[in-house]
C-alpha cells in the first residue's frame, strides 16, 4: 500500500444521486465503454478503491459493463482496489496489480471470478467501438490538421459571449470607429510559446487549459495579432501596451493625436490548471487595477476577459466607461480571428455562461477547502439553484449571453410523449438506440413530455438564442426552485421562425427518494419556463402540467 493524504469529498445521498452522478449514468446510457477513477477520496474511501460509487453506485446500481480505470498513479493499494471495483491500474508500474495479485487469487482473497470479470470488462469497448474491424492503424506522426482550423474558428466564435453593450458600442463599424488603444499582456502572446502547459499562466492570451487535458498546438493566434490583420486590411490605427504595469505609458497613451475618441480594448485572464489552482477570484497581475486605469482614461472601455472560470467584475463592471464586456473564455487555436469577427460584427455572439457570475464571493455558498474533508454541505442547491433558493441577485445570471439581435417566443405546449405519436420523441428515442440499449436504466431515458414553442427572430442580423428548458417540482421533491432540464441552440435568419422541441425523459421528473431508494415522480403540479437564463425576469413562456 502506498501512503497518501487526499482530500475526501463528503457528499449525501440525495447530492451524489442528483448532481455527480447524473452525468455518469447518462454516460452509462449512452454507452461509455470506460469510466475513470480520481485521486480524492469520497467520503473517506480512496475513489480508486471506493466499493460504493465503482461496485454499488456503477457496475449495480447504473450496470454499467465496461471498465474502470485509475487516473495515472491514483491506485494506492492493490487486493483493496480489486475489490473496491478497479479493473486497470493505470500506468500499472506500481506493483500493485497484474502478477502482485497472483497470491491473493491462490489463498482466494481474490475471487477468480473477479480476475475474469477484469478481463470482460477491459476488452468489451475494445469490441462494442469496432477496434477489431479495420481501425486505423496507430501514427503519432500521421498529420491529421487538415482544415481543422475552420471548425476551429467556427467553435472559437460560438463559444464568445456577450457580456454588456450599452447604447450598442459593438459590433464596431470600420467606416466610423477606425481608432483602437488595446491594453493588457492577455491581448498578445504567451512568453513561453506553446510548447509547456506549466507556463502558460505567465502571461499572454490563454488558448486552453492546463495539465492532462493540455494540447501542445501547432499554432495559436493571438487577438492583438489579429487586431494587426484587421487593422492593415481596413485602414484602422491600432496602439497597444501589453505591459500592464506600466501605469505611466497607459495614461500617456490616451492623450495620442488622432486617439482621443478611440475605442479602449482591455483584455484581463485568469489561469488555473491540474496542480495550479486560483486562490481568488480576481484578474492576474492585477488586471482590475488595469480595467480602472483605463476606463479612468478613456470614455469608451471594452472589456475582453479570457478566464477559465469565473472572476468577481465588481471593481470596475458599474463604471460609467467600461460600454462593453466580452467573455471570451477559452476560445483554442483561433482566438484572435474568432474574436475580431465577434467584435466587428461578422459573427453575431450567441455563447451563454455555464455558470453564475456574483457579485460577492460569499454569494456561491461553496468556498475553497483548505483541509481534508470538503464537506459539499451546499448539496444540490449549488450555482444558480442556490441563488434561487436564498434570493441572491448575482451580476450575471448562468444562461445569460447578449446578441446582436433579439427574438421573440410563443407558442408553448406540452404533449405526453407516446409512442410514435411525436417526431422529437421519435428521434430522441432513435439516437437513443444502441446495441447495448437493454441496460436496466434505459427506461429512466424514455420521453415521457415534448416541449414545444415557437422562436422568431424579429431583429436586423442573423443569430442564434439558446432557449431554456427550466422545471419546478412539487413540495414532496424537496428541489431548488427550477432546474435546468434542457435546452438548444437555434440559429435564425432575420424574420425566421422555428419550432423547437425540448424533451423531458423520466428521469427529468423524477427526484431520488433517499428512503426507498430509487427515483420517484412526485404527485403535483410541475412548472415549466423557458427562458434565456435563469434570471427569472427572462422567462419567456411559462405553463405547466399535473403528474
């Protein structure tokens, strides 16, 4: 055995159920041939020997009948992990499976059974993903780049969302607004290249995350560089500080001839990555005294922030001279050519925040664990369900994103999903459909309510709105006030109109009944809106139907 210290998430029955391990018995659903076990512990079991989540909550509960592997080096014993419901040690140079077990398996500590079940599962994706049926061939020298970097602008650019835009300021148009100061070290490109995910946070634009999930790319384009391009090609004056410390040279940079009325774009990042994690919520390098500086100087400030996850705004979102905010997240490859089309208007932003943006730190009800246990006492109320239940009004609502257009919906029904009777229903049952469909939670994916409305988009450009899919439970429940239960993304043409179809599957309406464990549908009136995030003021349409 090997001796370690993790941290141990402590989580009931209810939260484990309905929020972490909802994902993974959709992947279950789905197929997903191999499930991966982490470091921490989980309410003071290793994961990777954890007999409640990988044998009782996985391979019985969800009956799943692929693997499990460990993450690499997160198996710290071997018989314990066997039994625990770890089948592949990963990278497996730790002695503490393969020939080490032979012993456990002869005075039967070790069910043979077991060993063969390790081995069933190994190989079942190997055969369900038609490896053993002319897969290629393996060639890490293989170049497979392609035309890729089209579907990666197109992802840069559906992904940018829309912040703030008072009177209009964006998208600019080249033949009135020809002048640009661009401030901040996250406009340009990283010190350390592309090749060391560890020095990525070291300033320049941030492209992806870091640690295993890290791609050392083949290029990036950064936005100032894009800025330059643009700025050749449509005969716009472009100035630039990237060293935002230099407090002297920023303020000096607004009193240039010809950039009295420019346009200001400050651009802030925020880096965290496996072994790297944020201690705050706040820009690096000082990025919101950056945003003051700025905006201090200059009337009209666009924010461009390129953050991993959240940041708190508040020290300079209300300043009458920040006119515009732009996340642009963590756009890969294409960053400064989806940027630029975002912000001269040749993509209309679409992109919605997976998350809430507070005004408060305290206000997420959830806090960094700084010892062992991180006790999620928040349960199933957290991000915008806690907001809701306290009444916590948030800067910016999860869901939220502006457009360069607007829509209007109408419209709303809600059918009983029956057999064959609707074509959403149909076709969701179709993709459903798998060789491995006679999994025992399969019926918990059945449709059981077709959604229905209409979408219009009745304002000057082309864009896409992200309806959303929000349904209250009765009392006997105990939920948050609305959960999130679908949505879509629709792209229109101005004047366009199109109906949309959200499914709402068993599992939708039910709740996990901690007493007699398993999922119920409680008795009552369900609520359902559909908005375009969860501020309630942005429902849309609201109806309802009784179980």
């Amino acid at each position: 055995m090997i001796n370690y210290v993790a941290y141990s998430a402590n989580l009931d029955d209810k939260t484990m159920h309905e929020i972490y391990l909802w994902p993974f018995a959709s992947s279950v659903a789905a197929g997903v041939g191999s499930v991966m076990c982490s470091y921490n512990r989980v309410n003071g079991t290793p994961a990777c020997q954890n007999k409640r989540t990988l044998n009782e909550l996985l391979k019985e509960e969800l009956e799943f009948q692929g693997n499990v592997m460990s993450d690499w080096g997160a198996t710290k014993t071997g018989i314990e992990s066997v039994l625990g419901g770890l089948d592949i040690d990963m990278p497996g140079s730790d002695g503490l499976m393969g020939i080490a077990l032979v012993p456990a398996v002869q005075k039967g500590t070790i069910p043979e059974a077991r060993i063969d079940d390790m081995i069933t599962r190994l190989l079942a994706p190997y055969y369900l993903l038609g490896q053993d049926q002319g897969y290629p061939t393996l060639d890490l020298d293989r170049d497979a780049i392609g035309d890729h970097y089209k579907i990666n602008r197109q992802i840069g650019m559906a992904g940018i969302i829309l912040l703030k835009n008072i009177n209009n300021v964006l998208p600019f148009n080249v033949t009135t607004n020809y002048s640009f100061l661009v401030y901040g070290e996250a406009a340009s490109r990283s010190k350390h290249g592309f090749g060391d995910s560890g020095f990525l946070q070291l300033g320049g634009a941030l492209y992806q995350g870091g640690g295993s999930g890290y791609v050392e790319s083949t290029y990036a384009v950064d936005p100032l560089t894009s800025l330059l391009s643009k700025a050749r090609k449509s005969h716009l004056q472009i100035r630039y500080i990237t060293n935002q410390l230099d407090i002297n040279v920023i303020n000096a940079s607004f009193k240039s001839h010809g950039f009295t009325n420019a346009k200001c774009l400050v651009f802030i990042s925020a880096f965290s990555s496996e072994g790297f994690d944020r201690l705050d919520l706040h820009a690096a390098d000082n990025g919101d005294l950056l945003v003051s500086i700025v905006a201090a100087g200059c009337a009209q400030t666009i924010v461009i922030v390129n953050s991993v996850s959240q940041l708190n705004l508040e020290a300079w979102i209300d300043h009458p001279h920040v006119v515009g905010v732009v996340w642009s997240g963590l756009p890969g490859s294409e960053y400064g050519p989806a940027l630029i089309d975002v912000l001269f208007g040749d993509y209309n932003p679409g992109g919605k925040l997976v998350f809430t943006l507070a005004k408060h730190e305290s206000d997420y009800g959830t806090d960094i664990s700084l010892t062992e246990n991180s006790n999620y006492k928040e349960g199933v109320f957290l991000d915008y369900r806690h907001f809701d239940k306290y009444h916590i009004t948030p800067r910016y609502h999860f869901g939220y994103g502006l457009s360069y257009t607007t829509f209007s919906f109408s419209q709303l029904n809600i059918l009983k999903a029956e057999e064959g009777q609707h074509t959403a229903s149909s076709q969701y049952r179709q993709r459903r459909t798998r060789s491995y469909v006679n999994i025992g939670i399969s019926r918990f994916y059945e449709p059981v309510y077709e959604i229905t409305f209409v979408i219009t988009n009745v304002g000057k450009v082309y864009g896409s709105e992200v309806p959303q899919l929000y349904l209250g439970f009765p009392a006997e429940a105990e939920e948050p006030p609305k959960v999130l239960r679908g949505f879509e993304r629709v792209y229109l043409a101005v004047g366009e109109s199109k109906q949309v179809s959200l499914i709402l599957t068993q599992k939708d309406i039910s709740y996990w009944n901690v007493v007699n464990q398993r999922w119920a549908i409680a008795r009552g009136t369900y609520t359902v809106w559909i908005s375009t995030s969860a501020n309630n003021a942005d429902a849309k349409l609201q109806s309802s139907f009784d179980v």
